[in-house]
C-alpha cells in the first residue's frame, strides 16, 4: 500500500515501556527531528526501522536514542559503524 501520512505523532512515548522494536518505514513525517525526540522517549527501544532520506537523519537517531543497537537491519555498534556510510548507501538501510 502507500505509505501513511501523520502530521501528528505522540510527544511521549515512554508508557510503551516494553517496546523494543519498532517498524515505522510505512509512515512519511514531515519533522523528522521532532520525530526523532519523540522515540527517543522510548525507555527500551533497542531495534528501530525508519525512512532515512540523508546520512544526517541517520545522525540524528543515534544522536536521540544512543541505546539503539540496530538501525535498519545494521548494527550501531559494530566496528563499520552506521556514521561511516555515504548518501548513496543510505537506500541500501532506507
């Protein structure tokens, strides 16, 4: 189907205090840093898939949520770290 449009998302999430990981890549924000603090609020989440459109989104989610372990199917704390790709690989991990 198409991907969904919120122009809303909850400001605090942290009562979803179980969720670990979080598949979201079906959903376009507008704000991604707003976004980005919001699952930040997350207390446990450890897995997170997202539409990235720049290696800076990327940056920002390990920026925000500095307890991630896995950002679109790639580890965050290998020794290739995620900061390491190019533009053009972002649509390997988007």
């Amino acid at each position: 189907g198409n991907p969904l449009q919120y122009p809303y998302f909850p400001q605090n999430l942290n009562k979803l205090s179980n969720l670990r990981v979080l598949d979201i890549t079906r959903i376009n924000f507008s704000d991604f840093e707003l976004i980005s603090n919001c699952l930040s609020t997350l207390p446990e989440l450890l897995d997170l898939k997202i539409n990235l459109s720049s290696q800076q989104e990327a940056l920002i989610i390990l920026e925000n949520i500095p307890r991630l372990q896995y950002l679109n199917n790639k580890s965050t704390k290998d020794d290739t770290h995620l900061v390491d790709i190019d533009d053009k690989d972002v649509h390997d991990i988007s």
